[in-house]
C-alpha cells in the first residue's frame, strides 16, 4: 500500500472544515480535528485519519448526534458520572476530562466516568490533558467487543486501551496500550493492504489462530465468534489471563461505574454506548511536583542509560517514540495511505467539498498512478 505526506497544517485545515460541513461549530471541529491529528502525530495510524470514514458512517446512519450535548448526572467532590447522549466522543471525553482537571486542582484527585458515548480516538490524547497541567492522567474506554477472554471463542471484550502520563524530563511519560496484543484499526490497516496477520494476533470462529484479516473482521461484525487475543495470546502460559485482566480493570472504569453499556453489548443496531473512564491526579499530594518530576525524570534517563541487549543501541522510555515521531512529522509532513485517501474523497463528495483545493491533483497511487498534488 502506497502512502504520501501531507503538512499537518493542510490536514488540519482539511479536518476542521469536514467536521464544521457535519454540523459542528468551529472550538467543536478544531478539538475533534486535534484528538484525530495527534494519533497521526503520535505515529498511530490505526487512529488517525483513516478513522474519518468511521466518524462519516456514525454520523450518517445516526450513530453520533452532532448536537448532542454531554450532562452531568451524578457528582461529588471528586467524581463524576458523565452521559453523553451519543454524542461525539472526541468532545466528550474533552468535556469529561476537563471536569476530572479541574476537581483535581480543587480537591487532589478528579475521577469521571462516562456512559453513552462514541469512539473518542486515542485514551492517550486525554491522559496528556492532564499532564500538561502538571498532573498526573489517566484514561481509558471500552469499545465494541473484539477480545476473546481466554480459553474463550466469542469476543466479549473491546480493545480497552489504558493511557497513563505524568510530567517528566526532557519529554513527558506517556504510555498509551490496548489491552488486546492489537486494535481493530491495526486489522483494517492489514485488510486494507490484502496482507495476512502476523500468527498471535486473532482467532476465529472455533478459537483457533487466524491470520485472514477481513474474516476476522467480518466475524467481529457479525458476532459469530473469534476476535483479537488478550495481551499474552491465548494462553494462560504465555499470559493471556494477563491482558484479560487488564481488559476487564479498563471496563469496571468505564462502563461499570458508570452504570453504562458493557463492550458485549456496544455499537447493536444505530447505538453505539461507548464508555470511558478518565483521573487526574495532583502530585502536591505526595509532596514537592518539581522535586517528583526531577526523580521521575532521573529514573526515566537510567532506564535509558541501561545496558542494551546484543545487537542494540538504545532504550526507549514511554512517551520518547511519540516526541520523535511529532518532530519527524511536523518537519516531513504527515504519511496518509493510498486507500485512506480514496475514503477522504468519499467524504469530500458526501460533503460536496472540493477535494482538489486540499490536495491538489492527487490521483489514486494504487492504480499505478503518481502523487502530483502540493502539500
């Protein structure tokens, strides 16, 4: 599959102006715009742009209300309970982590949990919310069921990533996971290039390994059975029950304290009932933040000061990998592939918007012709 590079300020540009033509006003575009290019920044395709057809579908088979609006519903000092009445997920979770920021910033610790809601992109995205104000974030979101528990055959499970960060030097810890060995959008990526799955990635319908992307795909969808292995396989040998685990923490945080939908039973006819759950913690709770922050930041330097295994020359800490790729990214321009750009132009046609005015004469490379657009 062919990919060529965009500036981040054109597809920003491009991004803002699909999601205002979809009805949502400019502070709302510009934060779906950012959640969605930070994936890509990040390095994280499976979340980034390719994920515009997914919002386009939502919002066309009225999966996602535009101009739904998120409510509080239960609240104390430092918690929440969040509906989002099918809205946007992207807005949501900004909304939601707002309020954990600022009951951490009054009372230490915010916690918020929200039910009803819609893909909201990378947990990472909110996790560094908080981390930016000095605090420590948390994040994470069940989804449609795609993990089979072990020992399983039927998903039951979503991806159920969990983001973690906290300030540091000289870049910011930020570890952001599924808690499936990948995510669907990792499979879409593999169907869309025709490639078989790497062995340890999904099961079919009897549970049994499966490298045939769209059948895996497909079973998802149709709730047939087989899905995505837990982080560790599937086996409790190499520590499937690990993941599983792991999965079933990002639930409770998610759709049980909110009382919301459970991933075996999200995205069933027009509702989607996504949850998430989000914390903001004050490290003044624990003493100096600076004093915190420069021990944290010393441990992160020694990890990557460590000795490196044969043939290796460097460790990298969480959160390194996402600095160099927004570096390379700002500098050399975005990488977008071939067929996320055929499903750009669905979305310019559906929206009656100018394709070329974006991306100049651009032409589908996959049919062996070349990239002659600007950037």
């Amino acid at each position: 599959m062919a990919y060529v590079r965009f500036s981040y300020s054109l597809l920003k540009r491009f991004c803002t102006d699909v999601f205002n033509r979809f009805g949502f006003s400019s502070a709302e575009a510009e934060i779906i715009s950012d959640v969605l290019l930070t994936s890509d920044l990040y390095g994280i395709e499976s979340h980034g742009m390719q994920r515009l057809v997914r919002y386009h579908k939502g919002i066309e088979k009225g999966m996602i209300r535009v101009n739904a609006k998120p409510e509080m519903v239960f609240e104390t000092a430092v918690s929440a309970v969040i509906d989002g009445h099918d809205g946007m997920g992207q807005l949501i979770g900004y909304y939601a982590m707002g309020i954990a920021i600022k009951k951490a910033r009054s009372g230490g610790v915010g916690i918020v949990t929200v039910r009803e809601s819609n893909h909201y992109g990378i947990a990472g995205y909110y996790a560094m919310m908080a981390c930016r104000e000095g605090l420590i974030g948390f994040s994470t979101t069940n989804s449609e069921a795609i993990m089979v528990p072990t020992l399983g055959r039927m998903a039951m499970l979503g991806s159920n990533p969990v983001a973690f960060a906290m300030p540091a030097d000289p870049f910011d810890l930020l570890f952001d996971a599924s808690t499936t060995v990948v995510t669907r959008g990792k499979l879409e990526i593999y169907n869309k290039c025709g490639k078989p799955l790497p062995e340890g990635w999904a099961l079919d319908r009897e549970g049994k390994p499966c490298i045939d992307a769209a059948y895996v795909l497909e079973n998802i969808v149709s709730r047939r059975g087989g899905g995505i292995m837990p982080l560790g396989g599937s086996s409790e040998l190499t520590g499937s029950h690990k993941g599983f685990g792991y999965g079933m923490i990002s639930e409770i945080f998610s759709s049980v304290l909110s009382m919301g939908t459970t991933s075996n039973k999200c995205l069933q006819g027009t509702k989607s009932g996504i949850c998430h759950g989000f914390m903001a913690i004050d490290p003044s709770l624990f003493g100096d933040p600076d004093e915190i922050r420069k021990h944290l930041s010393s441990f992160l330097e020694a990890l990557r000061d460590s000795p490196k295994a044969e043939g290796q020359d460097r460790i990298f800490t969480h959160g390194e990998k996402e600095a160099l790729a927004i570096e390379d990214r700002m500098k050399n321009g975005i990488p977008i592939s071939d067929i996320t750009m055929e499903e750009i132009r669905d979305v310019c046609e559906y929206l009656d918007m100018d394709f070329r005015s974006y991306f100049g004469d651009y032409v589908s490379l996959h049919e062996g012709n070349v990239f002659r657009g600007n950037y």
